[in-house]
C-alpha cells in the first residue's frame, strides 16, 4: 500500500508519497497487516494512528479490483484545502532581468 498526498500544481514534484510501501498492521490487532480486500473507496483507515479517507485510487488498482470481481465504491472529490485553494489563487510575479530592463529604458 502507497499512500500519496494531493499537492497543488504548481509543486515540482508530481506525487508526494506520504507513506511508502510496505505491510502495514491493522490497529489493535497483533500480526495482523491490512490487505487488498480490506480497502474500498469511501471508507476511513487507520495507519499508525491517523485517519484516512480514501477518495480515489489509479488506474491500475481500479483494472485489478475488476479482474477479482469486486465492486468498488464511487469515487470521492478530494476534501477542501483552504491552504491549496489560496496557493492557486497566487500567481507567480514575472521575472525581468537586468538586461531586459536595459532594453526597454533604450
């Protein structure tokens, strides 16, 4: 399991992961890791006590639950980020160089 986090756009890196791969153990339960079929859209999960919401998942995840015939729930808009609203509110000031500055004075 890979968890990714949503960045704005104008971040450098296309995906962030939040949490790399690897088995990761359900709360409460000792030697026990989640599994393919514990997960659908929609549900809350708890890893190493924080709450996910699952909203979405790839096209690879989508094409594998098809082939073991099990239904995934609709897919969710991602929650309100007041933070990534304003940073696409802002826009990037264009750069002018000195050279540039030179030719319009001329």
């Amino acid at each position: 399991m890979i968890i990714f986090k949503q960045l704005s756009q104008n971040w450098t890196i296309a995906e962030f992961h939040k949490i790399r791969r690897h088995l990761i153990p359900k709360p409460g339960e000792v030697n026990s890791f989640y599994r393919w079929d514990d997960l659908n859209l929609g549900m809350d999960v708890e890893i190493y006590e924080v709450t996910y919401h699952i909203v979405d998942c790839d096209e690879f995840t989508k094409n594998f639950f098809t082939r073991v015939e099990i239904q995934l729930n609709r897919n969710e808009e991602f929650p309100y980020d007041p933070f990534l609203v304003n940073q696409e509110k802002m826009k990037p000031h264009p750069r002018t160089t000195t050279t540039q500055i030179l030719r319009n004075l001329y």
